[in-house]
C-alpha cells in the first residue's frame, strides 16, 4: 500500500522525506500545468516500498498511508498517481533543507485547507 503526500506539503518543501526514502520515489512536478500541480512533493505509488520511513520526518504532517487520506484530500491520492501517468513532467527531488515549522504553524496550515487540527 503506497503513501500519499497531501496538499498540506503545498510551498513546504523542506525535503525531510526526500532525505529518509531509501527508494527515492519522491518527485516535484516540473510540468506546465501549475494550476493541477500544486507547489508540493508527490510519491510515485508504484515504486513506494510501504516502509513508512517519509512519515514521521515530515513537519507538516503531510504525509499519509493511502488508505488513510483524509476524505477531503482524496483527490490528492490521484494526483499522486500522475507521477506514474506524466513521468516526463515530474523529477525526483533532492533534499534541501529548510527551518521546520512551530505547532502552531502546523495547525494552522491544517486548518487552511479544512482540517481539524485536532482531529
Ligand atoms: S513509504 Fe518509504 S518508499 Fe514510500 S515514499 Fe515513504 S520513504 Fe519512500
Ligand atoms: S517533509 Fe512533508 S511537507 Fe516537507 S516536502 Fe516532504 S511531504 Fe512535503
């Protein structure tokens, strides 16, 4: 079973998961279609392993098992998936470290695309 970056990585970036995937499944979207495409990371559901390794490294609690996506992220499983479809317009990202963000910009990120931050 796959995992899937959510839409809570948008304008993140931080690659924490990049660093950990011993696969490097990870990609950015390179393509033109921006407006699809959100500035986040995407996993490519063939080539995950399922070690579940990117998970606890991403601050921005972004990342879920494929059967645990939110219900208001779904699409972003799908999106996902077009790492596979599109591969010429997405490139495996490299690490580029960046300040990790506070709790309360966690939750607050959570609740910019409608998530309860305490749920
Ligand atoms: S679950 Fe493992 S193989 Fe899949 S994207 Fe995360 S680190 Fe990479
Ligand atoms: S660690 Fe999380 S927020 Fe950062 S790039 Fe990876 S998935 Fe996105």
């Amino acid at each position: 079973m796959p995992w899937v970056i959510t839409r809570l990585c948008t304008d993140c970036l931080d690659t924490g998961c990049v660093s950990v995937c011993p696969v490097d499944c990870i990609y950015e979207y390179i393509g033109p279609d921006k407006a699809q495409f959100r500035n986040q990371l995407y996993i490519n559901p063939d080539e995950c392993i399922d070690c579940g390794a990117c998970e606890p490294e991403c601050p921005w609690q972004a990342i879920f098992e494929a059967p645990a996506v939110p219900e208001l992220f779904a699409d972003d499983t799908e999106l996902n998936r077009k790492v596979v479809d599109l591969s010429d317009q997405f490139k495996i990202k490299t690490f580029q470290a960046t300040e990790h963000p506070t709790p309360e910009q966690v939750a607050e990120n959570k609740r910019k695309w409608g998530l309860n931050p305490d749920a």
